[in-house]
C-alpha cells in the first residue's frame, strides 16, 4: 500500500459511499474536510488525517487509520478508520429522533370482507 491515497478512492474502499463517483461528488460539493480544511477528490490523506464527512443527514468525525485504493470487504473496511465517540453518540440520538417523527406503520392490510365494508362506506356518501 502507499503512503498516500485520494480523498475519493479512499471514501470509496472505506465503504461511504456506494460509488467513487458519488464520493467525487461529496467531496467537491464542500461536504469532506480533512484536518478542518474544505477539500476537493483530488486531495490525498495519509494514516492519522482526521476526516468530517456529511453524508445526507448524518455527520461522521473519523481518524484514518489505513489507507487502500481497493474496495474490499465491510470488515476490511472498517479497519480503515476510528470514528470519535461523540460522532458516534451524535448519529445514535439522530436516528432516535428520526424513529421518533416517523408515522407508525399500518397494523396489517384489510382483507377481502373490511374492503368491501370500506367501499360500502365510501359509495354511500356519494
């Protein structure tokens, strides 16, 4: 491996992105920053770079702690970097809030004798 490897391979093999192009993308939109310095794809990190990356509505602060231009595995992936605790902690009360504002999903569908009594209902005002 080498000392050095582009922002976008790297968020490609390190899993955050599902496509190199959509993390070409990201980083040239403002949305990585490496050591608190806006970056475009370009850029290379090395081992020991800390990393903010916006992805939709999450934020991840990460250290690097590999380097590879291949994507490989998720659990070869998830050797390449630490995320802080408070990242952590920041994504978990994020999808506790979004579990929260969600609509409850429907119980179960109307079989075939609660169909009927629904289109009774509705025929009836018309």
């Amino acid at each position: 491996m080498s000392e050095q490897v582009r922002i976008d391979k790297w968020l490609w093999a390190a899993r955050f992105f599902k496509t190199r192009s959509l993390a070409t993308e990201a980083a040239n939109a403002g949305h990585v920053q490496v050591n608190d310095t806006v970056i475009r794809a370009s850029r290379t990190i090395r081992i020991g770079d800390c990393v903010r990356l916006q992805r939709q509505q999450e934020h991840f602060v990460i250290t690097v702690t590999g380097l590879a231009e291949k994507r490989g595995s998720a659990s070869v992936a998830r050797t390449l970097y630490e995320e802080s605790p408070a990242s952590i902690a920041a994504r978990e009360a994020l999808q506790k809030q979004r579990q929260l504002n969600a609509a409850p999903a429907p119980e179960k569908r109307p079989d075939k004798r609660a169909r009927r009594q629904i289109i009774r209902f509705i025929r009836r005002d018309d």
